[in-house]
C-alpha cells in the first residue's frame, strides 16, 4: 500500500517535472520569436533615440506638474537641476581623462541618461532655479525648462513613430492566399 502511494507520488512528481519543461520549451520558442521581431526596433539610432525623447518628455510632463506645488516643485525642479550638473560634470570628467589629442567615445554614462533637459544649457537651467529660489517656489519654472526641451524632443519622437511604421511595413508579410485576392480584387486585375 505503501509503496503504490510513493510510486503514484514519484509518477506526478514526473509528470509535472516534463509538462513544466514544456511549458518552459514553450515559452522559450515564443521568447526567441519576439525578440527575432523586436530586433529590426532595437537595432535602429532613430528609434532608440525616439524612444529616449519619449521617456524624457512624459517624465518633464511629470515634473512639470508637480512644479504647480510650491513645496513639491521647488525639490523636484532642484534635484532635476542637480542631475543635470553631475551629467555636465561627468562629461567634463570624461574629456579631462582622455589620452590629448583624443576624443572620447560618444556613448553615455549613467549620469547623461539622467539629464532630463540635455538641449538646454546648464546656465540656463541654473538660471531658472534661481528665479524659483527666489520666488519661495511659487513660479513653476520648470514647466518652461520642459517646453524648451519638449521643442527638441517632439520632432524626435515624430521621426521615431515614421521609422517604426517603415519597419513595420517591411518587416509585414502577406500570405499567398491573401495576396492573391489582393492581386484578383485590385482595379488593375481586370476581375473588378
């Protein structure tokens, strides 16, 4: 009696052991395809660099509203303004360090991915957060630190969208059923 139970236990314990491979088989074949789909995407500069500007605009967007309370706005405006020194900093850092006579590589560090508003000078960053300062927080300077960054990342992100669709249009693929009913239903098939 004992023995049927251990072996009725050991013959589940196998049977979930080989439908979890399966699963796992399974989940791994839809994983590659995916990633075979997504490649052309990842791969290209207008798209990643779309993809940066979109990430960039909604978290301005985001600080943006925070900007309309005085007690929030006035930290969030300060520290987004701190992680935009030590990005130019890191740059500065970067170029010091280089070998004279040449230039540094043009990937960015972690400290440039957190800049929030790269197309807009530190001095006028800096510039805007004095103003706050000033004011105790009451004018929401960084809204307009955001719109002058949104101007730069709207057209990038537009360019993104385009590139994406041209993709997409030849990565499409068209059954042969299908385009044959294309080719029998055009205007130029003669079978309209």
């Amino acid at each position: 009696m004992e023995g049927n139970r251990e072996r009725g236990m050991m013959e589940s314990m196998d049977l979930s052991l080989r439908e979890s491979i399966k699963a796992y088989d399974s989940f791994r074949a839809e994983y590659d395809a995916l990633a075979r789909r997504a490649e052309p995407y990842l791969n290209d500069p207008t798209v990643t660099e779309g993809s940066k500007a979109a990430v960039r605009t909604a978290l301005n967007a985001a600080l943006a509203c925070g900007d309309m309370f005085p007690g929030v706005g006035l930290a969030s405006t300060l520290s987004a303004t701190t992680l935009k020194g030590l990005s130019k900093a890191d740059k500065i850092l970067k170029w010091f360090h280089a070998p004279f006579g040449k230039k540094t590589d043009g990937k960015s560090t972690g400290f440039q991915m957190l800049d929030l508003t790269p197309d807009v000078k530190l001095r006028t960053s800096l510039g805007f957060q004095l103003l706050e300062l000033c004011s105790a927080g009451m004018l929401p300077m960084r809204t307009i630190e955001g719109l002058m960054q949104m101007n730069k990342d709207v057209p990038r992100v537009w360019r993104a969208y385009k590139r994406i669709r041209e993709i997409a249009a030849a990565e499409a693929v068209i059954a042969p059923k299908v385009q044959n009913a294309i080719d029998v239903f055009s205007p130029d098939g003669g079978a309209v």
